[in-house]
C-alpha cells in the first residue's frame, strides 16, 4: 500500500490520471503476483530418499543418477542419504523422515501383509547380489546351509532381505528359525570385524564387502546371488531385489516428480550399460572403494549384467518373491497379498517412451 500511495503522490507532478494509475497498479500487482507464481513452479520441492547402504554396488543407479547430474536435468531436488541396513531405511520411510528407498523389492510384500501399501516404481536387478560367505576358519565344517545348525550367522539387520534369504536356505534344509542365531552387523566395515572377531562364523553380504573378504582370503563362497545362475540354483528362480520403492499414496500424490525421478534412474542403468566397470568407477566419489579400486571395478564388472536396462520388473519376479516370503513369513502367507499393488511399469513405460 505504501508503494501504491507514493504512485498517486506523483501524480500531481505526472500528469497521470488517477483511471490510468489504478490500471497500472493493478497490472504491477498482476505480474508481481505471476513472478511468485513462476519462482514456485522453479523451486522444486524436496525430496530424500535413504539407501540401505549407498557404496554398496547393487544400488549404484541411485548414486550416478545424482553424481552424473540426472535428478538435476530432470528439475528436482533430490537428497540421497545412507542407512546401512534396509529395515532401517523402510523404518524412516514408514515414519515420514523420508519419500522413499532405495533397497529390496521383497519389502513391498512384507509391509503390504501388515498393512502398508508401497511400490516399487524401477527395478534395478533381477537378483539379489547378495553372498552367503563362511569364515575360512570354519569352511570345512559348514560347507552347506544345513551345517548353520548351532551356529552365528550374520545379517545387515534383523527384519532385512539378507534375514530373508538367510532363513529360506534354512528353511529349505530343514531348520526351524530356532536353530540357529542371527546377528545384526550392517554391511562393511562391521561385517568384516564381526568375522575377523569371531562373532560370526559365516554371514550374508554384498560388494564390495564380500569381495574384499574374499580377496583377503579370510572367506569362502557358500551360497552365490550374485548372478541368475546362482539365484536360481540357491532360491529355485530370479528374485528381483535392488529398486526404488514408495509409499504408494506419495506416488500418487506426485506422479509428476515420481516419474521424472524413475526417467533420472532409467538413465543411470543406460549409462551403466554403455560404459565399461573402469568409466563408471571413476565417476564415483574415492572413498567409496577406499584405495581399492581395481577391487571394486572387478565386482562391479561381474555384476554389471545383472542390471536391468530398462528399470522393468522381470515377469514371475513377483510370484518368485511371494513365494520365498511366504515359506518363512506365517502373516505374508496368511494375507492375501495383491502383487499389482506391490510394483507398477506406469513410470518406466513413460520413461521408455
């Protein structure tokens, strides 16, 4: 108002009549009101999504869709932050800390049968890329998951696909949830100590942690899912883990920024595939392979098959899944899980497009 009475203050030395002066003023407010308008569209809003566990090597379309500037291309404000276990990750989304994770589809399945609806939009693999690794010291008395009987056996965290996993190999020879111990040790650094410590005797992992402890020779291979071959020997199918999943009313609360968030991570798997293992590790922060480098583009070079191109779920992916978690999980059998709900192409179709 005060900017307004100065303009009718000038008018007496303007000659400007007071019909002219409203129209002015009315056409300042106006346009000042379209430039708030337009600098609210600029400003996207913000959104987080946690990792359970950002160095590891299954989740490396997240960490090049931001360091390769694709979130940006796409007009968003995306915060990528770290968990090293994936329950802790589905914990913080459940909690509204953040809009999404990146971390196994078999999650999806397990909140939907206790009553939470999330989706995964693009799927990065169609295997888990996890190991079953057995301390060297104790390789001659387990040489198969029936030997876990009695025994300590790591996992990221309690409630976490390697729990999953590590239960169904169980489950398959035999042993009941009792028989043996699960101990929650992240990924890393604190995998390999609770091996060299002695505090587990074997655990599940993935890259670059099992290819250090491998390289070292401190561990052995027992059960393999790093590749197709391996999953479908070990779980008797594919098993579609690695992917960006989302609370499902998010998603359709901003379909807009869902979308352009699957098109920045279908172009990091794109990129992936037309670069070698050596030109993708170099566009990675170097403590990410922490003077280790020619390690890590070694376990990236196996692996780099076993991305998806196109960010789609696998067909059977679902069912495969459904059927691992119900063999171990008494609420995921019982409920009457709709897998439609648990997944959706609408994004990466758009993408393809």
């Amino acid at each position: 108002s005060r900017g307004l009475g100065d303009v009718y203050k000038r008018q007496a030395y303007t000659g400007t009549s007071m019909s002219t002066l409203r129209r002015m003023a009315v056409a300042t407010v106006i346009a000042v009101g379209f430039c708030l308008l337009a600098s609210a569209v600029d400003a996207a809003e913000k959104i987080t999504i946690m990792v359970g566990g950002e160095d590891k090597i299954i989740y490396l379309p997240v960490l090049l869709a931001t360091r390769l500037g694709y979130f940006t291309q796409q007009g968003l404000d995306v915060a990528v932050v770290t968990e090293p276990a994936g329950v802790n990750a589905e914990d913080e989304m459940i909690a509204g800390s953040v809009q999404g994770v990146v971390g196994f589809y078999d999650h999806t399945i397990d909140l939907q049968s206790k009553g939470t609806e999330v989706e995964s939009l693009v799927q990065f693999s169609d295997v888990p890329g996890e190991v079953e690794l057995v301390s060297t010291r104790q390789s001659e008395k387990i040489n198969s998951p029936i030997d876990f009987q009695g025994k300590s056996l790591g996992v990221t965290g309690l409630g976490s696909s390697t729990d999953f996993l590590t239960q169904y190999l169980a489950s398959k020879m035999g042993l009941d949830r009792d028989d043996y111990r699960l101990v929650p040790v992240d990924a890393g650094k604190t995998f390999i100590s609770a091996m060299r410590q002695h505090l587990i005797v074997a655990g599940m992992t993935t890259d670059p942690t099992a290819v250090e402890l491998l390289s070292t020779g401190e561990a052995k291979v027992l059960v393999d899912l790093r590749t197709e071959a391996g999953t479908r020997d070990a779980l008797g199918d594919i098993y579609p883990a690695a992917c960006l999943y989302m609370p499902m009313a998010w998603v359709n609360a901003h379909r807009d920024e869902a979308g352009k968030l699957v098109k920045a991570l279908v172009q990091a798997l794109r990129y992936m595939h037309a670069h070698s293992a050596e030109q993708i590790v170099d566009q990675l922060p170097r403590n990410y392979y922490d003077g280790k480098k020619a390690l890590y583009v070694a376990a990236l070079k196996s692996f780099l098959p076993m991305f998806t191109t196109d960010g789609r779920m696998p067909a059977g992916g679902p069912q495969a899944v459904l059927k691992v978690l119900s063999a171990i999980m008494p609420a995921v059998k019982a409920a009457d899980v709709d897998l439609s709900k648990t997944y959706t192409a609408a994004f990466v179709d758009s993408a393809a497009r």
